[in-house]
C-alpha cells in the first residue's frame, strides 16, 4: 500500500479509476503499468 499523496498513490489511483479502464485497450494495460511503476521508482 502506497502513502497518501505520493506519486505511487496517483498512479495506483489512475489505474483503478474508470478512465484508464475506459481508455486504454485491455491488452495495452500492462505496457501502462509496467511504465508507470518505472516513473514511480525514480520518485
């Protein structure tokens, strides 16, 4: 579980939010995740 207010909360909270899931093809999720976990571990 990420703290409140972090750079990996927002994108955990992206993730599960109906726009990403509306927008953004089934099979193109995990290239999303995979990239936004990398942006998160510089942060």
């Amino acid at each position: 579980m990420s703290r409140y207010g972090t750079v990996e909360w927002l994108m955990n909270a992206y993730l599960k939010h109906s726009s990403f899931l509306e927008r953004v093809a089934e099979f193109s999720r995990p290239d999303y995740k995979r990239v936004l976990d990398r942006v998160c571990d510089v942060f």
